[in-house]
C-alpha cells in the first residue's frame, strides 16, 4: 500500500517519457521534461520547475544534481528531493521508482538525496 503522501516525481530529459506514462498507470504523479516542454533547458531551469511543482526530479546526472542539493541546503532553499540513478532498463527504472513511491512518502523525501538502486 503505497505511503499517505507517496512523492510527486520530475523525470528529467535523459529518462524516457514512456516510463512516466507507465508509472502514472499505477495512479502516481508523474511528468518529465518532455512533457513539461523544458527538453534542453539547464540543470537549473529543470530543477526549479520541479521545485516550483513540489515534485522530486529523478535523474542520472549525478554530479550536476548534488551540487545543485548543496546549493540549496546552503541557502536556505527548500527542495522536494532528488533521485539519483545508474541508466538501467525501463523495465528496471519502473520497479525501482514503484518501490520508491511505495515506500516513501514525499516529506521523507523532502531536501534529501536518494540513490534508486536502494529500492532494488
């Protein structure tokens, strides 16, 4: 049963628009860049609408993304979370993300960084 408040998620442009689709087919709150229309918009662009939309932004860019946490967190700003993981099959990326919106609820996640491969 997934948790009261399961996290409101963000995929970015390098993660297909099919598996928001899928995941929103078990009734979660999903988007992506590509539906957002932000394909090619910077890091900070993505991380700000996702911010703006209280939604956690799920991504494979590792290093630019923890930077941007820690810029946050120093400034006083208040994000919604990040989801970082490997590039893995769709198949393996909807499993994991089912996991993480089953687990998680969006506070827990709020102005943290999570590893997706946790939810294996």
């Amino acid at each position: 049963m997934p948790p009261s408040k399961p996290p409101r998620l963000y995929l970015n442009e390098h993660l297909s628009p099919r598996l928001a689709t899928q995941l929103r087919s078990y009734g979660f709150d999903v988007t992506s860049s590509h539906g957002a229309r932000m394909l090619s918009s910077d890091d900070d662009q993505q991380f700000a609408l996702a911010v703006s939309e209280q939604r956690a932004l799920v991504t494979f860019n590792v290093s630019d993304f923890v930077e941007l946490h820690e810029r946050y967190i120093a400034s006083g700003k208040e994000h919604w979370g990040i989801v970082l993981s490997t590039e893995e099959r769709t198949g393996t990326l909807v499993h994991r993300l089912l996991r993480l919106l089953n687990s998680v609820t969006a506070d827990e996640l709020k102005n943290t960084v999570r590893w997706l491969n946790e939810f294996k």
